[in-house]
C-alpha cells in the first residue's frame, strides 16, 4: 500500500513540475474555503512530495496539526533506488498555534526571501520568491506562493549553475478526525521509529 502511494505521489511531483496540472491551485483553493471554517475540530494537513534530480530520491512527508490539543503527526516516506522507508512520529506542541500560518510567516521574512515578480502559475497569479541557501556555493531556491492563501505551491532548488537540485510540491487543507486516530501511532508504526533511531 505504502510503496503505490509513493509511486502515484512520485507521478503526480513530476506531472506538475512538468506540466503545472490544477492540482497545486485545487489544493490551495481547499485551504482558502477550510480558512473560513472557525471550528477548532478540524486538523491542519500538509503533503510534500519532494523530487530530487540528481539522484533517485522521492520523499513523500505529511503533516497534521490539531489546534484544539497541540498534537501532530508527522509521517515520512522515502523511496530511494527501489527502496521504501518510512517514519511516523506523534509530537505535543501547545494548543491555538497553526502549522499554515507558520508556513506563512515564513515566506513574509523579507531578510530571506526577496520578491522576485508575479507570475502566472496554472491560471493562477503567484509571488515568485527567491532565497539564497548557500552563498558561496551558489545555490538558491525559488518558491511559488499562492496569493490568496500566502501557501507554497512549489519550490525549487538550484545550483551554482542554476541546474534544478529538486521540486517539491505542496498540498494543504483541513480534515476532521472525530475518533483522534491520526495522533494514535501503531505498533508497526513504533518499530519503524525504533529502526530509525538506532
């Protein structure tokens, strides 16, 4: 199960850094409408898929964030030359915060990231954003960021030679969990964390 959902998170990473399918902007049209729900029941949800160009890694991470108690979840999927490891992992932070709006603040640092121009991205305007990661190695990162939400839809990292390093894209919205099983971690779930750490 885990090793076709990377594969199908893989082709759609590739399918929108290549072709700039709706799907970004569907996402980041979902966390617009959930922003006007105001009921702490629901969970903020984040998905990465990540792509490097250099190698063979895909990295597959998701997030989700419960304002009501401060539990997150963090899942981790990588798939490296045919091999698929994971890791899930259960964190207590202090209630109220918000997994979005630290990402937004983020971006609005203007020390690090400079504003680059507006661009058209799948029908839909975007800050283009530029952050130097190394200087003295050159390398630099691009980042697509919604204007309506202030939400990433994709990064891009560069070289000294401005060759693309990796992509990633990003999906957000709001799910409910009424039963509080996306915080409950699996037996399964401990034995991969154990694996991880040794």
């Amino acid at each position: 199960m885990i090793k076709a959902s990377i594969f199908t998170s893989l082709a759609l990473a590739i399918s929108i850094g290549v072709s700039g399918l709706i799907a970004p902007s569907v996402s980041a049209n979902s966390a617009v409408e959930a922003q006007k729900v105001q009921s702490q029941s629901l969970i903020e949800h984040v998905k990465i898929i990540g792509v490097s160009f250099n190698s063979s890694l895909v990295t597959v991470s998701e997030k989700w964030y419960s304002p009501a108690n401060g539990f997150q979840r963090n899942d981790e999927y990588y798939l490296d030359n045919e091999k698929i490891s994971s890791e899930t992992k259960v964190y207590k932070y202090k209630p109220n915060d918000s997994l979005f709006e630290k990402k937004i603040k983020g971006y609005q640092d203007e020390s690090v990231w400079k504003f680059m121009g507006i661009e058209n991205f799948n029908g839909k305007q975007v800050k283009k954003l530029k952050a130097i990661v190394e200087p003295k190695g050159g390398i630099y990162q691009i980042a697509y960021i919604d204007i309506s939400t202030g939400l990433p839809i994709k990064e891009e990292n560069y070289g000294s030679k401005n060759e693309q390093l990796n992509m990633s894209v990003y999906f957000f919205d709001r799910i409910n969990d009424p039963s509080g099983e996306i915080f409950t971690t699996t037996e399964k779930d401990s034995e991969i964390n154990m694996k991880k750490t040794k």
